[in-house]
C-alpha cells in the first residue's frame, strides 16, 4: 500500500466505494454482538457526543439522549453495543442513522452515562449540557 499524498489525492474519491459491501457483510461482528471495542472507545465516545450527541430535558419529564451521523450505521451499533441498549439504531432519511433513548427503562443507562463521562469527560457546553441533564434524574 503506497503512503504518498499523490496516492491520497489521487484515491480519496472513492474511499467509500465498496462501503455498503463492506457494511452488510457485518465485518466488525455487531449484528451477532461479537464486536470487540478498540482500547480508545471510550475517549473516542465522548469526543462523538460532544460533537454529535444531545442530552434532551423535556417539560414533560421524557427526557433523552440521541445520537446520530450520516453513513455509519456500524458506529450506531458500536454505540448501542456499548451502552447495553435495546432501543433501534433508526434511519429515518436517507443515509442519516440514530440511536435515541429514551424509554424509561433505558434511561437506567443514565448511571453508565455518569459514570463514562466521569471518567472521560465532556468539556464546554457538553458539559454543562450533560449536567443539567444528569441532575433532571436526581
């Protein structure tokens, strides 16, 4: 495999050519729940949910948490996979893909949530996002 801008340049157009084959063949194991997460996941998960994720506090008390990208349902499931949750990795438009919680019984994943984002924090406005949304379930 050659290293080289040229070689970059000249192939990064269709760095996603072969993307769907690549993700119904389930190469990373999601499907069968066999996926091994890299040692970097979890500072990886919440730099992703400081750009991507939204804690939501709702009036009526339904609060959530969403996350969602373009073209990478593989990184939904990894997600999924990882909080434990049931709730369905959505497409709910074209190649956009989400996972919300949202259910009352999922919303036990809030100590996980505490817990990860304790241990790999969030900075900024995420920040204070995810603790006004923490404190909701006090």
């Amino acid at each position: 495999m050659e290293n080289s801008v040229d070689s970059y340049l000249s192939n990064r157009n269709s760095k996603y050519i072969n993307q769907s084959v690549i993700l119904n063949s389930d190469p990373f194991g999601l499907e069968r729940n066999s996926f091994v997460l890299p040692n970097y996941f979890k500072g990886w998960l919440s730099g992703f949910v400081e750009a991507e994720g939204c804690f939501s506090i709702r009036k009526s008390n339904n609060h959530s948490f969403s996350i969602g990208q373009n073209d990478d349902l593989y990184l939904m499931n990894a997600i999924k996979q990882f909080l434990g949750t049931t709730n369905t990795v959505r497409n709910p438009h074209r190649n956009f893909y989400s996972l919300e919680i949202y259910k009352k019984e999922q919303l036990r994943l809030i100590k996980k949530f505490i817990n990860h984002f304790n241990n790999y924090p969030l900075l900024g406005e995420k920040a204070e996002s995810f603790q006004k949304f923490s404190q909701s379930f006090k």
